[in-house]
C-alpha cells in the first residue's frame, strides 16, 4: 500500500509563490526501516521530484537514517547518476566514508562556509546535493539555504545594470592549490588531489583539457584560473538564478576581501565593484533559511535553485554533517 507524504512546517521558512522553502517533509511512523524507505521513495518520486523543483530544496526529518552506510542507501534511493567528489575540481578537504558519502567540510568548527553553489567555481559541478545530519552540533552549525532565483530576481530590482553585467560577462575564479594535502584548511586539497593526477606534465595536460590557465608557484603549489564560468544561469520559464561561489570567495576566501580580483573577476578580466558584493551579499540574507540541524535530518537540495554554507558552532559534541552529490 503507497504511503502518503506527511508535510510539516517549521519556523521561518520562507514563502516562494505557491511553495515554500524548504519543504519539510516528517515520517508519520509508516516508515519503520530502510527496505520501506526506499520503497517510499520510489512510489513518491516523481511528487517528491516535483516538491524539489517548485521549492528548491526538502527537509526529511525522522526516517530510519543513522549512519553513512544507511544514508547511501537512502541517497541512492533516488536513482540519480552518483557525483564522486574524488572525481571534482574542488580543493576543499573531505573524508569519504563510502563511494558516494563523504564530509560536508573538514575546516575548524569556528570557520563559517558562505554561501555558494556546490562547485560553481569549476567547469564541473553536481545538480543535486543531498546533506545528512549523523551528530548536530550543541550549539550553532546550521546550513543556511539561500534560493538563488529569489536572490537574482532582487537584485535585477535593485540594481539592473550590475544583473545585467553579471548576467552577460560571467566570471573567472583564480584557486590557489598547495603542493601537499593540508588538512588544517578547508580549502588545503592538494593540486595532485584536486585535479586527481600524479605529475605536473599529467596536470597541465588536464587544465588545458578544461581551458584553465595556470602558473607554478616557487614553492611547488599551483595557481590556476577558470575559464569563464557562468555567473547567473537560465533554468527555463524566465527563471534565473545566481549560480556562482562569488559571496563564498569574497567573505571566506584568504585575502579576497581586500583583494576580490585575486581571486575573482568578470569573464572579461575586469574587477568587480565591492559596492556589487557587498550588495549580493546583503540580498542573499533575506532569501536565506537557516536549517538547525536534527540528528538522522537528510536534506535533498537543487544545486542550482538553492545556495548554501555553513554557520560556526560550539560544544563539546562533533558536528557531523555528510554529503552525497548526484548529477540529472
């Protein structure tokens, strides 16, 4: 017998049109082990498709979901292409507990993560992120989720021409890759680990596959620049979405704030206004739900609609917050 979907509310979230965001989704109790609870997903999948896509992004909260093995599972229910993180051109630092499942983020408890889209800073980047919540912290360690359209629309308001500009130029990142894994940053993975090869001559040949420039640093790390990236992508049915790591680069990267075109820049090379960051950074704030975190909470998050980060936390309890990353 198909099961309903029991949807709930929770503070401050945020009304989208005829949705909300994000959609809280809670297990009455039908839902007793993790054989029914891929059965539920696969009877409700194309509701639960068509929830994710009118609001970006659901809360599952008090499904049999305890550890990464039953996460993985739990993830893999949905059908998606599965997204290695082995195989991305992210240099944060991760620890995966399966193929599919791995850390949120390995930096300091103290560190915020801004708000970004899941490697919109590389050529490649997944479309479906799906978070699950095995410790939460004692205090603080929410994922806020900002809706990236929301933010977009606003901002064309606000100030149209610097839309328009984003909109038409794009960007370029510049990363800054060490020589060797640095575990004590959360953006310390090696240029060897991030670009998964074993030699300069194995790496220049796969920057120059994805169009990257780059220049060797003295000390053996590696600096290399993206090609243009997009910096608001069209979804279809005039909607337009913000889809980028600029607020991430800007408030969280190393000297970015002093110096944004260090590391980011329009696609043509020219700088960005501080006035145009400090404003996308303001406007996210009022699009963003700050998700306090459940033990066995699972969310499943559109990487394109829907931005995300990490708050700061304190206690003597580990946060810990695993990842699995799909493409459709």
């Amino acid at each position: 017998m198909k099961t309903a979907i029991n949807y709930a509310e929770v503070p401050h979230q945020l009304q989208c049109g005829d949705s909300v965001f994000p959609r809280v989704i809670v297990n009455d109790g039908s839902v007793t082990n993790l054989s029914e609870c891929e059965r539920w997903i696969n009877d409700n999948i194309d509701v639960l498709e068509g929830v994710l896509k009118s609001s970006g992004a659901i809360l599952f909260r008090g499904f049999p979901v305890n550890s990464a093995e039953t996460f993985d599972t739990f993830s893999n229910a949905f059908a998606y292409p599965n997204f290695t993180y082995k195989e991305s051109l992210s240099n944060a630092v991760r620890i995966n507990f399966t193929e599919r499942v791995f850390t949120a983020n390995e930096a300091p408890k103290e560190v915020e993560i801004y708000l970004h889209h899941e490697m919109a800073q590389t050529p490649i980047s997944p479309s479906k992120i799906f978070f699950f919540c095995k410790s939460a912290a004692n205090e603080g360690g929410a994922t806020p989720l900002c809706r990236s359209d929301m933010l977009f629309a606003e901002l064309r308001k606000q100030a149209p021409e610097v839309a328009q500009e984003f909109a038409l130029k794009g960007l370029k990142y510049t990363t800054h890759m060490p020589a060797e894994d640095d575990l004590r940053s959360g953006q310390g993975r090696s240029w060897m680990s991030t670009l998964s090869v074993e030699s300069k001559e194995q790496a220049e040949h796969k920057l120059a596959e994805l169009k990257y420039s780059w220049k060797w640093m003295p000390d053996g790390s590696l600096k290399a620049t993206t090609p243009v990236l997009p910096a608001v992508v069209d979804l279809g049915n005039d909607v337009k979405v913000f889809y980028n790591q600029l607020i991430a680069a800007y408030m969280g990267w190393k000297g970015v704030k002093e110096n944004p075109a260090s590391a980011i820049t329009f696609g043509d090379g020219s700088h960005i206004p501080i006035a145009a960051l400090e404003l996308v950074t303001r406007i996210a704030g009022q699009f963003t739900f700050d998700l306090p975190w459940q033990d066995g909470d699972v969310a499943l998050v559109d990487n394109y609609m829907a931005m995300h980060g990490r708050k700061p936390y304190s206690g003597e309890r580990k946060r810990e917050v695993l990842v699995a990353l799909a493409m459709n």
